[in-house]
C-alpha cells in the first residue's frame, strides 16, 4: 500500500503541476494579447524581430523543404509502385507537402531556431538585471520584450511557410522530372489542379498559429527563467519542447478542424 501511496501521490504531484503551468502560460497569453492592442507600439523592437525570425530564417527553411520535397517523391514513388501508381506522385507530393509537411516543419525549425533564441536572449536579461532596469525606467517588459516579437511571429512565419511549401514542391518536381522520368509539364499541371484553396489557407493559418506558439514560448520561458547559467539552459531546453510539443497538438487540432469529413 505504502508504493501505491507514493506513485499515486508522485502522480498527483506532476497533474497539479502540469495544470499550474497550463494556467500561467494561458495567463501569459491573455496579457500578451491584451497588450498588443494598446500603445506604446516598439516598432524598431518589431521590425529587429521581423528581420531575426524571417530573413535570417529562410535557409533552413528552404533547406529542409527541398530535401523533405526530394524524399517525399522518392518514399511516394517506392510505394506506389507496389500497386501500380505511381502516377499520383505530383499528387501525394503536393497535398503532403502544403497540408502538413511544410507548416509543421517549418513551425519546428522555428521552435527550433527563433525560440530557444529568444528564451536564452530574454532569460539573460532577466539574470543580469536588464529586466529590472527596464521596469525603472517605466518601460514594460512585456510591452518591450514579448508583444514585438509575438506579433512579428505571427505574421512572417505564415510567408516562411508559403515559401517552404513552393520550395518543397519544387524539390518533388526536381526529383521526379530528374531521376524518376516524370514529364514536367504534366507534373506540373497534376500539381495545381489537385490542390484546392483550403489546402493554402491551412497551410497559412496553420503557419500564424505555430508562429505565436513559438513566440508565446520562447517568451514565457524567458521571463520566468530562475537565475544564473543553469536557469537560462532550463528556460531555453523547456521552452523548445513545449513548442515542439504544442506545434504538433495544434496541427492534429486544426486538421481535423479543416479536413474532418
């Protein structure tokens, strides 16, 4: 009974502390939201973000579309010929990579990139006092730090994520037309008629939201970091698993929300 007791209370523990920290960060999130609609505005802070999370981000993202386009048509071609179709190639490629593939690798790249950045960069403020100094001279920190970069998440990683999924498209038309001897104006011409809006517009909704996700984390995680070296690891180490971890809870969501039958 005495184990029972303490794994059930262990269990217990982690719940609670799980649902604390669900409510702070929807805490977080409320406050960040309210203050986006209310001035002072920081537009160097914005556009600074802008530059980081969107110029500075597009040769991984172009990287990993290419090379996931390139072996998605590989996998894709392997397996249909199994059954004969291998025709559906350009198809598969196209609904694979702007559906799922490209908003949900680009939002991991991100995570990946910008948040840990903006964690480790908030969490050092706050350890070496530059948060503080911030609130001594009337400037608020949320208003300064989180909002820019919240907002500039939001609207560039949904155009990282269109150009990841022409990119990708590419890398799968690359791949076919070059080593599978596909004809590229019929790979082409299958690829536009077989997508449908919905498909972009997912594609790009689903790019805002894994864009304030990102922010929202490397933020909170940066503005409750503990002190010293270790703190500024855990904030950064943290906030990249919640993000990647969220990224993949919003994409099941919004999928099933667009594409449910």
């Amino acid at each position: 009974m005495g184990a029972i007791a303490h794994f059930l209370g262990a269990l217990g523990r982690q719940i609670i502390g799980l649902l604390a920290a669900t409510g702070r960060i929807a805490l977080f999130t409320g406050q960040t939201l309210g203050h986006v609609v209310r001035p002072p505005f920081y537009i160097k802070e914005f556009l600074q973000a802008v530059l980081n999370i969107g110029y500075f981000s597009l040769p991984v993202v172009g990287l990993t579309a290419i090379f996931t386009g390139g072996a998605l048509a590989l996998q894709i071609y392997a397996g249909g010929a199994r059954f004969n179709a291998e025709a559906v190639v350009p198809q598969i490629v196209a609904i694979g990579i702007v559906r799922e593939l490209g908003p949900v690798l680009v939002g991991l790249m991100i995570a990946a990139r910008v948040t840990s950045s903006i964690a480790a960069e908030i969490a050092t403020m706050k350890v070496t006092e530059q948060i503080d100094a911030l609130v001594t001279l009337s400037t608020h920190p949320m208003k300064y730090l989180t909002v820019p970069r919240v907002v500039a998440a939001t609207l560039v990683v949904p155009l990282l994520v269109a150009i990841g999924d022409v990119i990708g498209v590419l890398g799968g038309y690359a791949v076919a037309t070059g080593t599978l001897d596909f004809n590229p104006a019929t790979y082409i011409r299958n690829t536009v008629d077989f997508l449908e809006m919905r498909d972009i517009t997912s594609s790009l909704i689903k790019g805002a939201v894994f864009g304030c996700l990102a922010a929202l984390m490397g933020c909170y995680f940066g503005m409750n970091s503990t002190r010293g070296a270790q703190g500024v690891g855990r904030a950064t180490k943290s906030s990249v698993e919640a993000t990647a971890v969220l990224i993949l809870a919003a994409n099941f969501a919004l999928t099933g929300i667009f594409f449910s039958i």
